[in-house]
C-alpha cells in the first residue's frame, strides 16, 4: 500500500506567511473554509531547534482539524517528505482570492 500524501500548506496568518505540513486536506462543509488534519511535525529532540517551527508546534498541539478560510491560503502542495514549518513576517501585499456569491442556504 502507497504512503498517505504529504501537502505543504502555505497561508496568511495575522501579518506572517505560515508553511505547516499535513496528511489530509479537503474542502469543508463550512462554506469558503479548506479542512486541514493529521498535521505532521518533524522529532522535536533534535539538539538544534527552529524557534518560528517550535511556536508552531505548540500552536497546534492538540489540534486535530484546522478549518482555514480559502482567501488566507496562498498555495497547497503535495510533496515527498515533510519539511520544516516556518514562520516569516509578510512583506509585500499578497492579493485576495476572489470570491462569489455564498451559495443558498437550505430550507428546514
């Protein structure tokens, strides 16, 4: 049986730009949110650590799913192995993903 994919996702996140790295993606029942679970985290016992790595560890432990609006995500992409989760400043202006009308609710 294959490995389960690995997605590197990067997205807008209170002034800084935030690459975590996931198994499972899919798009949420809540409208205009991408789902975001089983988030994957390299061995934190390593002598050297990555201070913006470590504060996302900590961000998301505990975490199961994250629901992340699709106009704060820049790109989603599926690769080989984990990498490093970072935490950089934003610079520049990144433009807004642009969205439609909401879809109509359903009657009860």
């Amino acid at each position: 049986m294959a490995a389960k994919p690995i997605y590197r996702v990067v997205f807008h996140q209170q002034g800084e730009v935030w690459e975590l790295y996931a198994r499972e993606i899919f798009q949420s029942d809540l409208w205009g949110f991408i789902e975001v679970e089983e988030f994957v985290f390299q061995d934190g016992s390593k002598l050297v650590v990555d201070p913006s790595a470590d504060r996302l560890r900590h961000t998301f432990d505990g975490v199961t799913r994250s629901y992340l609006p699709i106009n704060s995500i820049v790109r989603i992409d599926e690769v080989e192995r984990e990498g490093t989760p970072r935490a950089v400043k934003s610079e520049g202006r990144v433009a807004e993903f642009p969205r439609g009308p909401m879809p109509p609710t359903r009657e009860r």
